[in-house]
C-alpha cells in the first residue's frame, strides 16, 4: 500500500505540474496578447462557440476572453502553489490538497465548457485536448481522495485514549440511567 500511495502522489505532483506550465503559457499567452489570445483561431474557438451561444459581440468576445486567460492563470497558480507544497512535505509537515482539488474544479468545468463547442464545430483535435485534459484532471480528483481516505483511516487507526481517560474522573462509575 505504501508504493501505492507514492505513485499516487506522484501522479498528483506530474498532473500538477503540467497544468502549472500548459495552463500557465496559455493564460500568460491570452492575457498578453492584444486580442486576448482571439488572434490564434484553433486555441480561440471555444470562446467563439460560447460567445455565439450567448450572442456576444466582439466586445463580449473579448471580455469573455480576458475572463478565460484569467481563469486559467489562476488555476495554473493555485496548481503551482500545490506543487510547492509538496516540495515543502519533504522538508517537514503534511500536504494539503484541498487547494488542487479547487483547482482541479475549475480545470473540469472549463475543459466541459471548451469541449461543447468543439463538439458543435466537429473539430476533433480540440475535443481531444480537452477530453484529455478532463481525464487528466479525473485521475487527480479520483487520487487526491484515494490519499485523502488513506490519510484518515491512518489517523482513526489510532484513537488517544489519554484524552477518553483525562475526561472522566478516576472511580466515577459508567452512566446508565436505568439502574
């Protein structure tokens, strides 16, 4: 189970980090860019096929853009904060993965919400992208409460008795209301 659990962590880091750097380029590249990332057809086609959906106009496009580069800039910090808290378990202390898995949240709703208008426009390498990128994002979900339940059952494993002990008096006879 050991070897188990640090493959899993491993994974865990390796899913993080290629979202910190994918993730990262991308919202870098749209945030930088004079059109928000609107000027690369192929990346941009979502933001097209959602804003087509709502009736944007081009200045909805772009908002809607800018919103996006935002959104996965921010997941790409939140996985490089993660990835730093790993690093940091090795010096001392316990990861915590609830910030990934908020991420990682976010990285399934805007993989399903990119993967619909691919699917409409019949364009398979964006379908692939993201489906891969929400499969990715499902493994990591799926070990991060495999690490999660592994973690409390250590923990439950051993009960304190000192404090079951501390809370009664010594001699005090047990409760039972009906004798």
């Amino acid at each position: 189970m050991r070897m188990l659990f640090g493959a899993a962590v491993a994974v865990i880091m390796g899913v993080a980090l290629y979202f910190t750097l994918v993730w990262g380029y991308d919202g870098l590249r749209m945030l930088t860019s004079p059109s928000y990332g609107l000027d690369d057809v192929w990346r941009s086609q979502f933001v097209f096929g959602i804003g087509s959906l709502f009736g944007l106009g081009p200045i909805g496009l772009i908002k809607l853009a800018a919103f996006f580069g935002a959104v996965k800039l921010a997941v790409a910090c939140i996985c490089a904060v993660h990835v730093l808290d790993r690093l940091r378990v090795f010096v001392a202390g316990k990861a915590d993965s609830e910030i990934l898995e908020g991420g990682l949240i976010l990285i399934v709703v805007i993989s399903i919400v990119s993967v619909g208008p691919a699917v409409w426009s019949q364009n398979a390498d964006l379908v692939r992208e993201s489906t891969i990128q929400l499969m990715l994002a499902a493994v990591a979900t799926a070990l991060c409460l495999v690490e999660r339940s592994y973690g409390h059952s250590a923990e439950e494993a051993k009960p304190d008795l000192n404090v079951e002990l501390a809370a009664t008096p010594r001699g005090a006879p047990w409760y039972s209301p009906f004798r």
